[in-house]
C-alpha cells in the first residue's frame, strides 16, 4: 500500500510538472494576434518606399516619415508600459495598440498624397509602440515557470507573420498583378482579424499602482553612460530600411521588376534576421554581448560601404544577408547588456533611459540620410552610415578596453549573481 502510494505521488507530481509545462492559452491568443498583425504589416513595409516615391516623395520625405514612424514607436514603449503598470490594466493598451494600428493600415490605401503617409505611418507605428510593453507583461505573467519557452513561441508565430506578409507581398504585385493600393487595402483587413483572438485572452486582476517615471543619467555607472552613448551614435546613422530598398529599385530597369525585386529582398533580409536571432542570443550568454554588439555595429558599417558600390545582384544578396544578420547581432543584445550593467533598483529608470535616447536618435538619423539622398548623391547616405557605424563600432572597442572587459567577458551586475 505504502509503494502504491508513492506511485500515486510521482504520478501526480509528473502530471503537474506536465501541466506546468504547457504553453498558456494567453501565450498562443497573443502570438495568434501577433502573426496576423506581422501579416499584414509586413504586406506594406517593403512596398511602402515605392509607394511613398510613387505619391512625388522624395528622398527627405522617406527619411522623414520612417525616422518619425520608428523614433515615436521606440519612445512611446516606455510610458505605454509605465501607464499599463500605473493603471493595474494591460489589455485596454493591448487593444487599443492593435486597432489603432489596423485602421491606419487601412487608410494607407486611400492616400493620394504623400502627406497622407506622412500622418498615417507614425500613426501606425504608435500602435506598435502602445502595446508592445503591456503584451509582454501579460505573456510572462501568464508563464511563471517557462517564460523562455513561451517568448520563442511568440517570437516563432512573430516571424512567421513577418516573412508570410512580405513574401504575399511580392506574389501579389509581381505575379497576381495587384496595385499598391488593393495590397494594402488587405493588409487592412488582415489587420483588423487579428483583433479577434484578444477578446479570449485574460489578465489577472490588477489594482492601480502610484508609480512615478524617471528618465535620467543620475545612479548610472560610467560605464553604463558610456555604453549608452556608443549605442545612441550607432543609432544616430542606423536609417530607415527604406534607402536600402529605394538602392536596389534604382539598379533594376524594368519598372515592375524595380518594384517587385526589393521586397524579394526584405523577404531574404527577415529569413536571415529571424534564422540568426536566437542562435545569435545564446552566443552572446556565452561569450559576453559586448563582442556580439561589436560585429554588428562593424557589420552594418561594411553593409552600408558595399550599398555605395554594388551593382549586381549577387552582392545585393549577400548584401541583404548581412543586414539581417546586423539586426540579429543587435537587436536584444543592447537591452540585455543595459539589463547586465544597471542594479535592480534602478533597471527600471536605466531601460527607461536608453529607450528614449536611442528612439531621440532614430528621427535624425533618417532625416540626415534623406536629406544626402535627394540633395547630394543617394550614395552619400550609406557613406553617412558606413562612417557612423564605424565610429560606433571604435567606442564600443575603447569601452571594453578602458573598462577592462574582455572579449569573452560577460558584464553583469552582482546583485543579479546573488
């Protein structure tokens, strides 16, 4: 009896541990939504600078409405996850992030001109920034054991969204002969379905909180200042997409083929992205983020100086690969080296920070490249970029000198260790 008994007891501590181990229903509603709305979007972004181009926008007007699109996205993170956390309630952020998004998406399609872009898109991409803090809260509440496990299932469900919409993109216009406008006009719908699976989703009973934001350089650590200065450069010549995109449709000549071919390459540039990510943030644990971050700012400056000289299409293959592969190496690997550098107690105020002068840098950035582009030579902007990328790339190699970080050191503060 007494065996039988402790058979009972391992047989309910496996089924528990089973039950633990299951993806949330929260988790999978949220990716679901995620997928679609990556669907949708990713059925305009790589279209989205012809379009521009199409409406009489010019070089400065690209950087113009996809520097604003992405700096108000980055910045608007912060206090979206502030004001979620204040408020006790994170899916009127959710919801309302998604739906303002859609609609956006929705009325692109109805754009004569290219100011309509210009108040459309960082619309658009307010949505992105509004519910992309309180969603990920609401994931990691709902996975208090495997929260790993279930980021890469959104993450996973993310990416495929993204290289589905792009790739639909290109079938649409090069093969089924679809306008601009009909793109975007399902993408709109594709966007508004994917508001569907958050009626199912629920979060746990919050009350308001009195929480106060801070954004400030005090209590940060002089290595942690200048980590964030390095990053804010680097940012500061990381432009829009978009040139890279306007770069390959001036090398085809076949009007349709000059529109249809650079978003085979945004789909071959998220391949990569998506592929390398992960692989690239279990490197990082092990040999430290700092030499990751490195190969990705020196990256972007060679990719930015091959874009100045490249003519074929076999260097505009390799080209977009090494781009994804920038993104992978930085993306992630930022916030986990601030994450490693602040104390806990004020992590918080340090992330808070960096967001913000990062997301500060990204409208002139854009602007300045736009500004080379339709004033100057358009190769001039990825020289911009190239020499920014470079720069960034000597900070980051003095800060681990003079701070004694070595290639394979892994920075983190000791009250993480603890």
């Amino acid at each position: 009896m007494k065996e039988l008994s402790q058979n009972e007891g391992r047989g309910a501590a496996e089924r528990k541990k089973k039950r633990e181990g299951r993806i949330k229903k929260n988790v999978v509603l949220l990716g679901g939504t995620s997928l679609l709305t990556d669907l949708s979007s990713e059925m305009i972004h790589p279209l989205l600078p012809m379009f521009i181009s199409a409406l009489g926008g010019g070089g400065l007007v690209v950087g113009l409405i996809g520097g604003l699109g992405d700096g108000i996205a980055n910045i608007l993170k912060i206090f979206a996850g502030f004001w979620a956390d204040r408020r006790g309630k994170r899916k009127p952020f959710i919801f309302s992030g998604y739906l303002l998004s859609s609609i956006c998406k929705l009325l692109l399609a109805f754009s004569t001109i290219w100011q309509h872009i210009l108040v459309l898109r960082p619309m658009e991409r307010s949505g992105k920034g509004l519910r992309t803090a309180p969603r990920d809260a609401i994931i990691a509440e709902s996975s208090l054991k495997w929260r790993g496990r279930s980021f890469g299932l959104h993450r996973a469900m993310d990416t495929m969204g993204a290289i589905g919409g792009s790739s639909l993109a290109f079938l649409l216009f090069y093969l089924a002969g679809w306008r601009f406008k009909s793109i975007f006009l399902l993408a709109g719908f594709v966007g508004f379905s994917a508001l569907i699976p958050l009626f199912w989703v629920k979060e746990k009973k919050g009350a308001p909180k009195d929480l106060s934001l801070r954004i400030s350089l005090q209590g940060i650590s002089p290595p942690l200042r200048w980590f964030i200065f390095a990053a804010t450069l680097f940012s500061l010549g990381n432009f829009t997409y978009m040139f890279f995109l306007l770069k390959v449709r001036e090398l085809v000549l076949d009007p349709r083929l000059s529109i249809a071919l650079p978003v085979l390459f945004y789909v071959w540039f998220n391949v990569i992205y998506s592929i390398l990510s992960f692989p690239l943030g279990m490197v990082s644990d092990k040999i430290g983020r700092v030499p990751v971050l490195i190969s990705g700012y020196s990256i972007f400056g060679l990719v930015c100086l091959g874009f100045v000289w490249c003519r074929s299409l076999m260097s505009l293959v390799l080209l977009f690969g090494l781009y994804g592969f920038t993104f992978a190496a930085i993306e992630g690997q930022e916030r986990a080296l601030v994450s490693d550098m602040s104390a806990g107690e004020v992590r918080a105020t340090v992330l808070g920070t960096f967001h913000t002068s990062v997301g500060l840098a990204t409208l002139p950035a854009s602007l300045i490249a736009g500004f080379l582009w339709q004033y100057f030579r358009p190769e001039l902007a990825f020289v911009y970029g190239a020499a920014m990328g470079g720069l960034s790339t000597l900070l980051l190699l003095f800060f681990a000198f003079k701070y004694g970080y070595s290639s394979a050191g892994q920075i983190q503060r000791e009250d993480d260790k603890e």
